[in-house]
C-alpha cells in the first residue's frame, strides 16, 4: 500500500459518491478499498462529489459502500442475491479496482455456476478482460463431464446447446480438472471437426502443460501433430513450445532435488 493510501485508511476524511444523479456519503475507507477512486483523489483537485459510470447502479453503490465501511470481507451482505445481480456487482467492482471485494465475489460465483446457467456467465463476462478467472470458471460444468468420461467435447457442446468456438475450447483447456493427455485427446478431436481453423492450433497447444507430462507422451505427441499438416512454420513454433516445455520440466526437477538435499543435510 503506498504512503498516500495508508494515510487515507488513517484519515476521518469524508467522500461523496455521485450515483444516477444521487448523493451517497463514504469515509476514506471506502476511497481506499479501489484504487480507482484512489488514482482520482490523488490526481484530480477537487474529486467532491466522485462521479460513478452509469452502468453501476445505485443499489451496487449502497451495497458496496456499507460492506466497506462495515468490513464485510465476506460480503455476506450479498448471500441471497440473484446470480445477475452478483456477476453485476463483480463488472462493477473490477471497473472501480476493488480487488478484496472482486476477489470474495468471483468465488461466490464460481459457487452458483451450474450445468443450467454456466452460459449465461460466460456470456457476461467474455469480453472483460479483468474477469478472465470468473470466465475460465464458467467452464466448470463442461470439463467435469468430460473428467469424469461422461461426454466427449462435442456431446458436450451438443448437451448444451453451444458452438465450441476456439475461444471457448481455450477456457476449457485451461482448467484444472482436465489432466495434460486428456486435454491433448479433445483438442484433438476438435481438429478433426475442425480442420480448417489452423491458425487457432498453436495458441490452444500452448494452453496444454506439456511440462506435466511423461516425456514419451510428449514425443507422441510430436509425432501426432506432424500429421495435421497444419504447416512448416505452425509445426517448428510448436517444436520450439515442446523445447521450452521440457527446459521448464527439468528446471523445476533440478529444483526439487537441490530441496531434498538441502532438507537431506539438514
């Protein structure tokens, strides 16, 4: 926390906050909770009253100002709002800086996110790039599915009524339920139905971890992607994303064992 904003936290100073053309009164603490609202009173002369956008409503306002205010680090204030209201919230408080209260929401989300409305969180989120977690978790339902070898990909996307578009296959890519050659095997037979998006292969390649996996499997790999013939060029960037992978692989093994002979000498 910088000097400037601790001695905010400190401070008895009171703030007014302009809301769809209505006042609500704030202390300091409220300031200090978004770096937003801390960069406009540092920056600006006179930030009384401090304007919020319109696509904040007043009720998210009011909400957020008395969890603050009342160090709500919970933000059980919000335990029986609806999924809407929540992912409106977290827009908000991602545009305001409010990274301790963005940070409980995005959890409350990802716990409301079901089979039934994972869609509908995607779609609000896609395009924030500050919620990339909340929309990485929207995957949630989809990947468990495919874990647990109840659906391939496509039975998935059919489940659901949903095109798997490569930014959407991407997210699924990178979640964590999904281990390094179960990934490889639904980017895989996406191709197959997908032949013609070549230049989308190497980013999704680049989002499976191939430092986790068993060098050989690595090499199958390899070879597996050389029949694609999605070009010379695509097949030695991807060479080059196996060679930094296994570079990476052996760093953290050369680390692991310098640990157990320290911990051997101890």
């Amino acid at each position: 926390m910088s000097t400037s904003s601790t001695n905010m936290s400190t401070s008895s100073t009171n703030f007014t906050l302009l809301v769809h053309g209505k006042l609500i009164h704030c202390t300091s603490r409220v300031i200090v909770s978004s770096s937003l609202f801390l960069d406009m009173v540092e920056l600006v002369e006179d930030t009384n009253p401090i304007p919020i956008p319109t696509f904040i409503s007043r009720q998210i306002m009011l909400d957020l100002v008395e969890m603050v205010e009342k160090d709500d680090s919970e933000c059980a204030h919000l335990i029986l709002v609806s999924l809407e209201y929540l992912l409106d919230f977290l827009i908000a408080v991602d545009f305001l800086g409010c990274e301790g209260v963005k940070a409980v929401l995005e959890e409350k989300v990802k716990d409301k996110i079901t089979e039934s409305n994972w869609k509908k969180v995607f779609n609000y989120t896609k395009n924030i790039l500050g919620l990339v977690n909340t929309t990485k978790n929207s995957m949630i339902p989809i990947c468990t599915r495919l874990a647990e070898g109840k659906n391939s990909l496509s039975m998935a996307m059919e489940r659901f009524n949903c095109q798997c578009t490569p930014s959407i296959l991407k997210l699924v890519l990178k979640n964590d339920c999904l281990g390094g050659c179960l990934k490889f095997d639904i980017l895989k037979n996406w191709f197959i139905e997908n032949s013609e998006a070549k230049g989308e292969i190497l980013s999704l390649l680049k989002s499976i971890q191939f430092k986790e996996l068993e060098d050989s499997k690595v090499e199958e790999i390899r070879s597996e992607v050389k029949t694609w013939n999605i070009g010379e060029e695509l097949e030695n960037s991807f060479c080059e994303v196996i060679e930094t992978a296994k570079k990476e692989k052996k760093k953290l093994l050369e680390a692991r064992m310098n640990g157990l002979d320290f911990h051997f000498f101890l």
